[in-house]
C-alpha cells in the first residue's frame, strides 16, 4: 500500500488562490457547497456507522435463540442498518449531481473571464507571448481545476471522514467472516459496462464540442489584429457564449456518469459486505446441532469489514490532494493571467452620423463634448499628422525617432524603406494598437488618444498582406467589418474588388464556407476578399500593408486595379515592396532606422538621386 507519495504542482499562494476561486462559489453556488461537504461526510459517516450496526444484526439472531430477543426486534436493527446505508447511497447521488452541475457553472464563468480579458487585453500581450500560452490557459489549466471541482475535492472529504470514521470503528470492533460476493461482483460489472456505453457517448459529445470551442478560440487569437481593427469583441464573445454553453451541458453529463462510478461500487461493496456478513453469522449457527459456517463473533464481522476498507481511502487522499494542489496552481495562472492590464482607452470622441447618405462626403463626423455639456460636431474627413512622435516596443529600442509627417484628405502617401524601418509601426500607432512614447497623433485635428479607440478603428479600413479568414461563409468574411450590409452591398463590394467573378465559380458562390483561415482559397482569392472588406467598410481612409506581396503578376494586376477604385475620394496609407506600385502616390516617404530620410513624388525622388533613386534603379535593395 503506498502511502502519502506526493509529486505536488503547488500554487505560490495557496490561500490566496482558495479563496479567490471559492468567490466563484458566491451567493446560492456557496449555499450548495456546503450542502455537498455536508451530504458527503453523512454519506461516509452512514456507510461506517451502517457497518457498525451489523453487530446489533447478528447480537440480536442470537439472542433471538436465547429467547432475549424477537424476530420484530431483529426486523427494526435490519431496517436501521439498511436505512443508513440508503441514506449514503441517496446522499453520495445527490452531492455528485450537485457538486457536478455547480462546478460546471463556475468554470463555464471562469472561461467567460478568460475570454473577456483575452479579448480586453492590448495587442502588446499578444507580441510578448505565443498563441500557445494562451490556449493554455483554456486547455490545461482549465482542465485539471475541471477534474479537481468535479472529482477531487467531493473525493477527498468524503477519503477524510472515511478515515476518520474506521479508525474510530477498528478500536472498537473486533473480526468478521468471510464475504460472500459473487452476487454484488456481478451487479458491479453490470453497471460499469451500462454506464461506459453512457459515459463513451457523452465523452464524445464533449470532445466535439471542446474541439469547436478550441478552434474558434484559436482562430479568433490568430486574428487579433483584425478583431480589433474591424471592433469585433462583442460579436466574438457572444458567439463563444453559446459554444462554452453547449460544452457546458454536455460536459454536465458525461462527468455526472463518470462520478456515478466511484460512488455506486462503494455503496455496492458496502452492501456487500454487510450481507456477506449477515449470511456468515446465520450460517454460524447450529442448525441440528451442525454449523454450516463455524466460529465468529458479531463483534468480529464489522471489525474485518473496517479493515477491509481503511487502506482505500488513504491511496485516495494521496491522489486527490495532488489533483486538488495542481488544479490550484491552474487557477493561480488563471488568476493571473486575469489580472493583467486591459487595453487603455479614455476617449471620449465618437464616430456619428451627420445624415443617412452613405455616399455623401460628410456623411460621417465626430462628435467631440465640450466642457460645458454641448457636443461639437467636425465632419470626418481622413486628415492624419504625426507630431514629433517617438515610439519602442521595447525600453531603450527606438523603432521611430521623432517622426513628423501629414496626409492630407484624399491624398495617397507611400511608405518605403527596408525591414524593420518602421513601416508597420506607423500604421499599428495611427490605429492605436500601440502607445506612442512621446509626440502627437492626430485625426482631423483631434488627438487619437482624445477618440475612443471603436470609433477610431471603425473609421479606417485596412489590408494587410496576412488575410485573415473566419469559419463561415464567403459573405459572412466580407461583411464582417459592417454586419448589417445586406447581400447586395456584398455583392457590389466584391465587385469592387474583382472579387465577384472567381466566387460565383465556387461550387456554393457566395455561400461556401471558409476554414481554416481561408486555406481552401489560394492566396489571391484570400487578398481580394480582404478588399471586398474594405469596400464594404467605406471608410475615409483606407491602409494597404503590402496587400500585393504574396501573390502572382496576374493577381496583382486584378489587385491593383480593386484598390484604385478603393483609393477614389480616400485617405490611402500604402506599404509596398514593390515599387511600381507607389509611383502615382502624392507623396512617397523613404524610411531608414526609424527616420524619415526622404519624401517627394516619384520624379521629385528621382532627381534627388538618393535612397529612392538607387532603390528604383536596382543599385540597392529592400532588405
């Protein structure tokens, strides 16, 4: 018998985290708690103090004998004895369809938590880690405190007073007779096989839902950027409301017939061995001066039982206290992770509407509150200036050094220069994914940080070279930047963006599902669909993250005619590789180390024979 051998994950505070996860458990969920410790412990007492009985059972045959006793007397020690042991059974029943459906609850609302905060967090986390650590916390963690809320800790005070309760018994007992057990042998097997065939199916049902729910967390952690450009938080979480519900109910029912299988072969084992015992001591007795079964005392029977059963609960107190101390460490790194910083967002201007014309040019505007109650109204017109502005992503690493530059409304501004020259930084900090260090941002002549940051984002559209694609429908991805536009704004954007003709070819045309992150498309059809987002989106300024750097010369060519048609009457910020691409821009600015070393025209450029002419005339490279 091994004894108290304990590999321990233990948390680093271990009350802290207790009494943190019991908050969980506030109000009615607590009042159940207590109920569960309550009905586990009668559930432990009633089967001890049911064997204790047996010697009442078999004292009173024999004195029935002697003539001390009556048969009625041996019927009321029967029904005593039986009494208990139903009142375990109907306890440890009771308490694990309480204790189950409870600690559903609780982690449904702990995963609920980790989705808000994964989705409130600032896109900073999400660069210091791997998508992998995060989904630890939905998978691992969440996992063993599951196994640990549902199993362990009913398990472990039920093994404590289990303890307890036969120590008590074995001094004040003596032996017992050997058991007659083929009959509850045969009762077990039966159940375990009838509630396998329950617990398989259930089981599948859970993992099925589990890897729907893994996937869409996954998909949706992937696609961060694109999440929070398009202010699709509230969306996502309500759709991930209902996948944790269906895995919430489904995972009721398999851990319910899981636990039946602990509780029902020791109630079944306790009967057992109380009528083995009753069956010993009649067989005991003489009968025409014969004794079937010889020797035993009553004492002897319950005493042997209490020795039968006082090594188990030992070996699950071992196992439990290791479950229940991982599963709080899991919680400790859930907690954790739940305490880290939201996304920072004081703005106070809001992106309204001035009139119901969507092709009006101040059919957008600002709202900007005043000091003393009334809301100023500015037309949303796509004016971007930086202002001396310095930005790291990291202390003590400058990415831009005190940047200066203005798109004017209308204007198409170019950004070239080589890896890591700040391209992508600059448009991440016009769309507020990061915190400028030092300067000024501005939109329209309003501080971005002044704009709430949906209202921010809801006023630009971007296009990077990464499409990301959802689980859904073809018309689904292209208006999940506007939910609301209807089946023939989508067709009409998808136009736009020489999207139309390659989707009606699909086998469903607008209807065929994506998954996968759109990998059922080639890489051209992935970039044009991002276009069809933009074109449905409307926005004043549209950004272009080298949208043309993965794809063929023909698909480019389709790609570059959308996005002239998406860059009429619009604020266009592009990022390009190739520089064919950026020649009729209004401005081009050459990066380098963070600085702006040169901006101008294309032919301003070239006559200035420095960075843009060498990189235009291949003398140098875009590394």
């Amino acid at each position: 018998m091994k004894l108290f051998k304990l590999k321990l994950n233990k948390p680093q505070n271990f009350f802290k985290t207790l009494v943190r996860l019991l908050s969980y458990y506030k109000g009615i969920k607590g009042l159940i708690l207590v109920i569960v410790v309550l009905l586990t412990i009668f559930s432990s007492l009633a089967s001890i103090i049911g064997t204790f009985k047996l010697q009442d059972v078999i004292s009173t045959i024999l004195e029935i004998k002697n003539g001390t006793a009556t048969y009625s007397d041996l019927i009321n020690s029967i029904i005593l004895m039986g009494s208990l042991y139903l009142g375990g059974v109907l306890s440890t029943l009771i308490y694990n369809q309480l204790m189950i459906r409870t600690s559903q609850k609780v982690i449904a609302n702990i995963r609920l938590d980790l989705i808000k905060e994964t989705l409130a967090l600032p896109l900073s986390e999400f660069d210091k880690h791997t998508h992998g650590e995060f989904m630890t916390y939905f998978t691992n963690d969440i996992d063993t405190l599951n196994t640990a809320l549902n199993d362990s800790f009913a398990n472990f005070v039920f093994s404590l007073a289990n303890i307890i309760g036969t120590l008590v018994g074995l001094f004040l007992l003596n032996i017992y007779l050997s058991l007659i057990v083929v009959f509850f042998l045969a009762l077990m097997v039966i159940f375990i096989i009838f509630n396998s065939i329950k617990c398989r199916k259930y089981f599948n049902n859970q993992q099925t839902e589990l890897s729907k729910m893994n996937g869409f967390i996954e998909e949706n952690i992937n696609g961060t950027k694109v999440e929070k450009a398009f202010n699709h938080e509230k969306e996502n979480y309500e759709k991930f409301f209902i996948r944790n519900k269906n895995l919430q109910e489904v995972s009721t029912k398999a851990f319910f017939h899981t636990q039946l299988n602990i509780p029902v072969i020791v109630a079944l084992s306790y009967f057992n061995f109380a009528i083995s015992c009753v069956l010993g001591v009649i067989f005991s007795l003489p009968i025409n001066g014969v004794r079937i079964l010889k020797g035993g005392v009553p004492a002897l029977t319950s005493y042997l039982v209490y020795v039968r059963q006082s090594a188990q609960p030992f070996n699950f107190i071992t196992q439990h206290i290791n479950a229940i101390l991982t599963a709080l460490a899991g919680a400790e790194r859930i907690f954790n992770y739940l305490d880290k910083p939201h996304e920072i967002d004081e703005g106070n201007v809001t992106l309204v509407k001035l009139n119901d014309d969507p092709n009006s040019k101040e059919h957008l505007g600002w709202a900007i509150p005043l000091k003393n109650g009334e809301t100023k109204l500015v037309p949303l017109k796509g004016d971007i200036r930086f202002n001396n502005v310095t930005f790291s992503y990291v202390p003590n690493k400058i990415v831009l050094d005190n940047i200066s530059l203005y798109a004017k409304p209308g204007e198409k501004i170019a950004f070239v220069g080589s890896t890591g020259a700040g391209k992508t930084t600059i448009i991440s900090l016009i769309s507020r994914f990061y915190e400028i260090n030092s300067g000024t941002i501005t939109y329209d002549g309003i501080n971005i940080k002044d704009i709430k940051k949906e209202s921010l984002r809801r006023s630009i559209s971007m296009v990077t070279q990464d499409t990301h694609l959802f689980t859904g429908s073809i018309k689904d991805n292209i208006r999940y930047v506007r939910r609301h536009s209807t089946d023939i704004e989508v067709i009409k954007a998808s136009k736009i963006a020489n999207a139309d003709s390659f989707i009606k070819r699909l086998p469903n045309g607008y209807d065929t599902l994506l998954f996968d992150d759109g990998h059922n498309l080639s890489e051209g059809q992935r970039q044009l669909l991002a276009l069809a987002r933009a074109a449905i989106s409307k926005p004043p300024v549209l950004i272009l993250d080298e949208a043309t750097s993965n794809i063929d010369t023909h698909t480019e060519e389709l790609v570059e005619q959308s996005m002239d048609k998406l860059m009429e009457n619009r604020t266009v910020l592009v990022i390009a590789h190739r520089l064919s691409t950026v020649r009729n821009s209004d401005a081009i600015l050459c990066l380098e180390h963070g600085k702006i070393i040169e901006r101008g025209t294309h032919d301003e450029l070239i006559k200035m024979k420095g960075y843009y002419y060498n990189l235009y005339k291949g003398i140098s490279e875009l590394d």
